[in-house]
C-alpha cells in the first residue's frame, strides 16, 4: 500500500520516530486535556495541584512541539515530493499543530493576553486546546488513507488513466 509522508514518517525507524513525533505529542496532549477537564470543572480557580500541572504541560508540549516543527520544517518539507491532497492535508495539518500548542505555552507564561481576566484566559486556553484536537485529527485520518484514493498516481499518470488500468 502506498502511504503519506505523515504515515511513513511514524513508520520508519521504528520505535524511535513513533515515540518522537506521536507517542509524546499524544501523551502530552491527553495530559492536558484530562487536566483541562478538571480546570474547567473547577471554574479555573486559582491555584490547584492539577491548575499547576495543567500549566506546565501546556507550556512543555508547546514547546516540544516547536521542536518537531522546526525539525520537520527544516529537514522533511523542503523539497518534499507530495503524494496527492491526502499528504498535504495530513502533513500540513499536522505541522499546523505548532499554533494553537504554542498559543497556549506562551498564554501560560503570560506573554500573550497579559490583560484578559482568568476567565478569559481559561476560555482562550480551551479553544486554543479543542483547535488542536482538531487539526491533530484531521492529519491522522487523512495520514492513514492510501494517497491514490484522493487521486495520486505513484506512476505519474492522471487519476483517469490509472482508473483505466487497474479496470
């Protein structure tokens, strides 16, 4: 089967590049929504123990993940040959998790909307975090479709001349 860059990347040298750029992100990212959930329940009142954990995992997994879009954006995607709209999508959403991962680091080191109230601030932090939640999902379903099911040939043939072989 024919796999996107997103696939193939958490496929080759194994274990190590799964863990890198899944099993960390994810369980970071599970972290944070499990404690969001309990911040949130708790109408973001200052201070608690899972308040505080909260915080420095938004503020570690942000930066984590500049690490592996900075890598990614320096060694895989230039020159990168696209495997169809299944590889951009996956790969570009993926990436496009930096925004609202880093959105919520610099939001807990206050650098960003130093004015907004704790209320604010928690409702920023949830959207920032749902954003994420998003993206990730849309590149690990599009990360896992065949890339010829959206039209890309590995032949270099159009869609309809490949259909017209395969029939």
């Amino acid at each position: 089967m024919n796999m996107t860059h997103y696939m193939e990347l958490l496929a080759v040298n194994q274990p190590w590049n799964l863990i890198i750029y899944m099993v960390i992100p994810v369980a970071l990212a599970e972290a944070l929504v499990a404690t969001e959930f309990f911040v949130v329940f708790n109408r973001g009142k200052a201070g608690g123990v899972l308040r505080t954990i909260n915080k420095y995992i938004g503020i570690v997994l942000g930066f984590y993940f500049l690490g592996i879009f900075l890598n990614l954006m320096i060694t895989a995607v230039p020159g990168m040959p696209w495997r169809g709209p299944a590889d951009i999508l996956a790969v570009g959403a993926y990436l496009s998790g930096v925004v609202p991962l880093m959105g919520i680091a610099l939001l807990e080191l206050g650098v960003i909307f130093k004015g907004k109230t704790e209320s604010e601030k928690l409702k920023l932090h949830f959207i920032l975090l749902t954003v994420f939640l998003v993206v990730a999902h849309i590149a690990m379903i599009f990360g896992m479709v065949d890339p010829t099911v959206m039209g890309w040939n590995p032949d270099g043939a159009s869609p309809m001349q490949h259909n017209m072989h395969n029939h």
